[in-house]
C-alpha cells in the first residue's frame, strides 16, 4: 500500500507543479487543462490514459469541449500520494505537447 503525503510533502510537491491547487475539504489535488478545441482535449485524454493504465492509477476527470478537469487522489491511501505528483507531472508534460 501506498503511503499519503504529509502536509509539508505535498506542500513542497505541488510548489513544483504548476497549475495544481489542493481540494478544499478532501486530501486531493485539481488541476483545469485548456485545449485549443475538443480534438486536442481528447488527444490528451487518450495519451494521460495509456498512462494512467500502465501505472494502475486512474484519474478523476470530467471533459467539456475543450477543457478537462482532473482531480487526483490515490483511494487506496484516501489521499495524495507520490503516485498522483507523479501522474501530474506526467499530464503536465503530454499537455506541453499540445501547447496547454
């Protein structure tokens, strides 16, 4: 099992990631991704899903035309852990390949 952040670790991670705010009222973290148009949107979707599947860590994500808004907390730690800074990381770099 996957141990949460503290605090102070996740404070220091999300100073790292920009764009990433913590969840008022639940050990998470949200970020809104704006894309040029729905297609660039979904192609995003899909590459950040082929990641998520690979690593066993699935997003909570919502899609309107060309935003997506993610959330990610681990369940299994009912928090953040350094599998959701990681994938953060990780759909900050695909997003870059959009120019989002």
């Amino acid at each position: 099992m996957v141990e949460r952040l503290s605090e102070e670790e996740r404070g220091t991670a999300l100073k790292e990631l920009a764009g990433w705010s913590e969840v008022a009222g639940r050990d998470a973290i949200a970020r809104t991704f704006t894309f040029k148009n729905f297609n660039e949107a979904f192609g995003f979707m899909a590459r950040v899903a082929l990641v998520a599947e690979k690593r066993d860590h699935h997003p909570e994500w919502r899609n309107v035309y060309k935003t997506v808004d993610v959330v990610l907390s681990t369940h299994d730690a009912d928090g953040v852990t350094r599998k959701d800074i990681d994938l953060a990381s990780s759909m900050d770099a695909i997003a870059k390949q959009f120019g989002a």
